[in-house]
C-alpha cells in the first residue's frame, strides 16, 4: 500500500520502533535527543509546524522516516528512518520519496540529510536519489579547557549581518551556496577582532551544537575556539559540540591539540526537487538626455 502520514493509532508502531531510529539530523539529534522519544514525537502532530512523519506497511513490515523544514529556509532536512534493522527493504526508496514531495508542497528546493559513510542508511539514500555534497565530522568539546582573555566574542546583532553574509561567501564553494543559503538572521556570536569569525549556535535540552565560519587568514584559531566556550552563553552544563565541514577540514588540526573527540565523518547528502534557472529578459537600454540616436546610412556604390 503507498505511504500514508502518522495518525494515533500508530503510537504502538512508534512506541515499538523508538530504539531503531536512524537520525539523519546531527544537530536535531544532539540537541534534542531521539526523534521518536516523548518529547519529540508529541511535536508531529502539530499542525503549525512543516514537522512531518510518513508510514510505509507492505507484507507486514512497517518503515517510519520523518521530514522538517525551519521557517524561512529554502531546504527542508530528513529527521530520521526507521527501523535500522531493515534498511535495506525495497519499499524504503518510496517512502522517502514520498517525504520529498510533501516537503516540496512546503516551498522547500532541496532535501538534506547526514549519516555516515558505513551506515546502512548511505546506501538507501544513493537508491532513492540522494547524492554527497559535502562532508562533515562532529567534535565533542565538552571538556575542553576553556581559556579565558581575549579575543572577545559577543552575539551577533543586525548590524553584523552584512559582514556575517560577506564571511559566508568567502568559505562556502560558490557551488554549495545554492544547497544551503547564507545567514538572513543575526544568530550566534561573533568574533570582534576583524570580523573573521562567525559561529553559528543551536540550543538544545540535551545539548549545544557549534557550526563555525573562520576565515582561513584568521590567526590564533585554537586560542579563539578555546576563548568562545569560556564565554559561550547560557550554557548551563549541557554538552558542547562542533561541526566542521569539509570545506573548513583546516580547523581539525587546532581541535585536536585542545583536546576535543572526532566523531566518525559524516556523508551530507543532498536531493534537489527543483533547479534554479535564469530567465533572460530584454533591457532598455539607458540614453542621456538630450541626445538622439541617427540611424546608420550605408551609401551604395
């Protein structure tokens, strides 16, 4: 039978199936914990929100995979497939197509999703179109030893945006920026000594998720990261993470020497549901005031 969006009745299947969750949302995960705990799986059935969850049964086997998309972004993300067990199925490609398309009902371009390169959900998402753009490694800095002084980092406030947005083409290849678009909020902090470091910060009940943007001119990286967890707000004793994109693998090195733990790398893949395309248009073209245009006279001879 085709794939059919979550109802209560369901709630034995989820209740079942909540161990077996693959996520394939890093920082959703690490921020709010398992997508179908309690806490998360209430917020499905919120009709505010584009949070959706789409079920999949076919000779007795049931496949669960849920979609997002965050107000004002032009992609939406897969929050997770399940059960892990079975990722393997034939009918798991329809079920995940059939989250695209509502996420495509939403206004949403792209579909991203993480997973690593060994897991079983890799394989699942090249079969239902998925392709890698980039990757990704999550370093716990949980118990980094923050160090305190400057530089001095503060929140990013309207003003900063301009420059934040200018950070953002300067690191992301030209050929990502479609997949993921530059900052149009002024959120997370942001270094005051040359403008050159932006981090961006997602706050969580389980955790807090660091995605910085350091120009590779930046001097002092280590001191700096070291220098932002002393002055990171609100923290409250909740796990500090960090991601690092291929795009920014320099940063690693200065990770490692503060002590932080690499997790294994992460595939970040992408399916586009729509192309950019650019019309053409005719201009007028401008003329001074004034002066008028003689056409051309060709004299025969």
């Amino acid at each position: 039978m085709p794939p059919r969006p979550l109802d209560l009745l369901d709630l034995p299947t989820i209740y079942h199936y909540r161990a077996e969750a693959v996520s394939l949302d890093s920082t959703r995960l690490l921020t709010r914990g398992n997508p179908l705990g309690a806490a998360g799986f209430i917020s499905y059935f919120n009709p505010a929100r584009h949070l959706y969850t789409g079920i999949n049964q076919e000779n007795g086997m049931t496949l669960l995979g849920g979609v997002i998309q965050s107000n004002g972004d032009a992609f939406a993300k897969l929050v997770y497939l399940a059960p892990g067990s079975n990722l393997g199925h034939p009918a798991l490609p329809v079920l995940i197509d059939h989250l695209n398309s509502e996420a495509g009902r939403w206004g949403a371009f792209h579909v991203l999703a993480e997973t690593e390169e060994g897991s079983q959900a890799f394989p699942a998402l090249r079969r239902a179109g998925f392709s890698v753009y980039a990757w990704q490694r999550i370093w716990d800095v949980s118990h980094v030893t923050p160090t305190d002084g400057p530089p001095d980092w503060m929140r990013v406030k309207s003003i900063h945006l301009p420059a934040v947005q200018s950070l953002y083409h300067q690191i992301v290849p030209p050929l990502l920026q479609p997949v993921e678009s530059a900052p149009k909020r002024a959120m997370g902090m942001v270094c005051t000594e040359n403008m050159r470091c932006f981090v961006n910060i997602a706050y969580g009940v389980r955790g807090i998720v660091l995605t910085p943007f350091i120009h590779p001119e930046a001097s002092g990286v280590a001191l700096k990261l070291g220098s932002l967890l002393s002055q990171l707000p609100d923290r409250r004793g909740r796990p500090v993470y960090l991601c690092v994109r291929s795009y920014q693998a320099w940063l690693e090195p200065a990770l490692e020497d503060l002590g932080g733990q690499a997790a294994p790398r992460q595939a970040v893949m992408v399916k586009h549901l729509a192309h950019m395309l650019k019309e053409e248009q005719l201009a007028r073209a401008a003329q001074p005031a004034g002066v008028s245009v003689q056409p051309s006279r060709v004299t025969r001879p």
